[in-house]
C-alpha cells in the first residue's frame, strides 16, 4: 500500500489529486477519481461562462444536474450534492475555486454554496478539502478555519507558497510550467520548483505536493523522491474514460505528439495548448501583439488587443462543437506521453502499483557504499 502524508490527512487510499480543471466541468471525474481512491476535484468556475460561452456553461449545468436559469449558489450546491450522492462511503472529494481579485465575486458564491451542503454533518465528513488557485489564499483563511475544512493551494512560484505558510494553508500544491491551460508569468518547471519548495516550507504541519508533467508511475515516483506528499495530476484525468471533456478534447491529447504542446496568451495570462492550426496562429499572434507572455512580464487587458483574449473563448467553443480546424483545447506537455483512454480506476491502481516497484527496485539497483 503507498501511504504517504496525504494519504494519512486526507483519508484516501493513493497520493494522488484529480485536479479540477476549470472552467470546464469535471463533475462526473470527480465523482470517478474519488470513487478510485483519490482525492476528486470539481471545477467552480464554469458559471463565469453564463454569458461569455454559452457551451461550456450548458454543459457545466448539465454535468452538475442544474438548471440553466439557477443562480450560481444554486448550482454549486447541485453539483456538491451530485457528487456526495454519486460517490462511495469513505471516499473525499473537494473544490477547486479560483480566488484571483478578478472573479472574487464567484469565489465568494462558491464559498457560501460550500458553507450552506456542509451544514449536512454526513456530507461535510466526506467533502472536506478546499483547493484555492490563481490569487492570494490569505484573504479566505477565516472562511477555512470556520469550515474546518482541509485546505490546499495551487500556486508557481516561492512567493506565493510563503504567503501559503502565512495564511495556514496544509497542503502546497507547487505548479510546474508544464502544466496545462493556464500558467504562470515566470516558466519555473517541477524539477525546480519542487525540490525548492519542499526544501523551503515542508515540515510538521506543512505538506508540499506537486503538479505540472506528473501522468504515472515514473512521475509519481520521482516526485515521492524529491520529498512531495503526493502529486496531483489533471491532464493524464481529462484523458479517461469517465471525463467529462468533449471527444475532441480528449482525442486531441491522444493525438498529441513530441513537442506537441505550446505556449500562447490565454484569458488569464499564458497557457499552455495543444499544437492545432488555430492553436499555432494564437501563438504566433500572442508574439506579436503580448511578447510578455513569452518573456515573463505581465500585461493586461489595456495593453493587448481584445482579439487575443477572446481567442481563448472562441477556440474553445469550436472544440466542444466539434470544429476541428478552429479547435484550441488546453493540455500539459505530458500530453505526448498519453496514448488511452482507461477507466480511472484501472488507471490509478496500475500507477499505484507500479510506483511500488520502482520504489522496491531503487534499493536493488541503486547500491551506495559506506
């Protein structure tokens, strides 16, 4: 059995975090990731697509059991309770909320949906991790010590995981550039971001994990080696059998080949995409019209023209229709390493077991002397 801190604080049998990949509805994964034995996500993001794209918000709606005409508080609690119906006895799940200044008012929507399903004392046993992402997590420490929930954070960089520690976050959550969709401003990768961040911050009360490039049992190890708690891993999810992405989505990271990945402006600031035509002119006008994407120094929306922003929606309502010369669709570069759609079950207990044998055969393969 691979137990580990997380495994230990959480209640869940594998270190391993489906993460929740908003915008885009991730209700039924979640649902399959916990029921697997990992810590399952949902997205809380989708709402703020109500107006700006209608498709994903239907599906979202869809996928929560909502209605398109419910307000987002109603929404967030259909899906919270979705997902406590649909899941195992024992198992945990969470949400993934985005707490950036700019969408606040559909974080503190979030929060009070959270507030008002875990007032169940059985549903509150069960979801109990939040997962902040995309801001300063030190605003919404008083909403975590009230709920008494386990609290992680998403985050690039050194900064951010020293204002972790401050605000009494549990479990840092350390983003490498590899990972898909939205990234950071500075490309600081897992293999040093990491280390740096377990070295810095991990001690008795403080658990590191790690995300970005992280797909299976060699990743998973690595990972465990460098001293993380457990990884969490959102590419490798999206392409599963029980994932609610669209089939174009999900063939597009199958499909993806060496290097198949690129960097290019998102809505937020840059993200990573997968190598598609619309893709490829996105990037080639993000150099020209936001080179900081490229460079490492933020701009925003007054800088740029508003073209590049909205590419992001349009490339993405293209992919869920189905348009495959206007698809963009967001991926990590672990993209390339992808070749099935398994069934999430079956894909966690084949990592799990073969992480347990590299870690048995490092100590017979690797022999230091005295």
């Amino acid at each position: 059995m691979l137990k580990t801190r997380l495994t230990e604080l959480v209640g869940i049998k594998y270190p391993i975090i489906q993460a929740g990949m908003g915008p885009f509805p991730v209700t039924s994964l979640c649902i399959a990731a916990a029921n697997a034995g990992c810590l399952g996500l949902c997205s809380t993001f989708g709402t703020t697509s109500r107006k700006s794209n209608p498709v994903v918000f239907e599906d979202f709606c869809k996928q929560a059991h909502a209605e398109l005409d419910d307000d987002d508080v109603t929404i967030f609690k259909k899906m919270f309770t979705r997902i406590y119906n649909e899941t195992n006895e024992g198992t945990v799940f969470g949400a993934n909320v985005m707490v950036s200044a700019e969408v606040r008012e559909n974080a503190a929507n979030v929060m009070k949906a959270i507030k008002e399903v875990r007032q169940d004392p059985a549903v509150a046993e069960r979801f109990k991790v939040l997962v902040t992402t995309a801001g300063d997590p030190v605003p919404w420490a008083g909403f975590v010590k009230e709920q008494g929930m386990i609290w992680m954070h998403v985050f690039p960089g050194v900064r951010t995981a020293a204002r972790c520690k401050k605000a009494g976050v549990q479990v840092l959550i350390a983003s490498g550039h590899e990972g898909g969709f939205h990234t950071a401003w500075q490309p600081v990768h897992s293999m040093t971001l990491l280390p740096d961040i377990v070295e810095k911050f991990s001690d008795e009360s403080t658990l590191v994990c790690g995300t970005g490039g992280y797909c299976d049992a060699k990743t998973l190890a690595a990972a465990l080696a460098m001293g993380a708690d457990g990884v969490q891993m959102g590419t490798r999810f999206l392409a599963t059998e029980e994932s609610d992405f669209c089939d174009l989505w999900k063939k597009l990271v199958l499909d993806c080949g060496d290097g198949g990945t690129l960097i290019a402006r998102g809505f937020v600031g840059p993200a990573r995409w997968l190598r598609t035509p619309a893709a490829q002119q996105h990037a080639y006008n993000t150099a020209k019209d936001a080179p900081g994407s490229y460079v490492g120094v933020p701009d925003d929306f007054s800088k740029i023209p508003m073209d590049l922003l909205v590419a992001e929606r349009i490339g993405v309502a293209a992919t869920y229709k189905g348009e495959v010369e206007n698809a963009m669709a967001g991926a990590g570069e672990c993209a390339q390493r992808i070749t099935d759609l398994p069934r999430c079950t079956d894909m966690v207990r084949k990592i799990a077991a073969e992480t347990e044998d590299i870690l048995r055969s490092l100590k017979d393969k690797y022999v230091c002397d005295n």
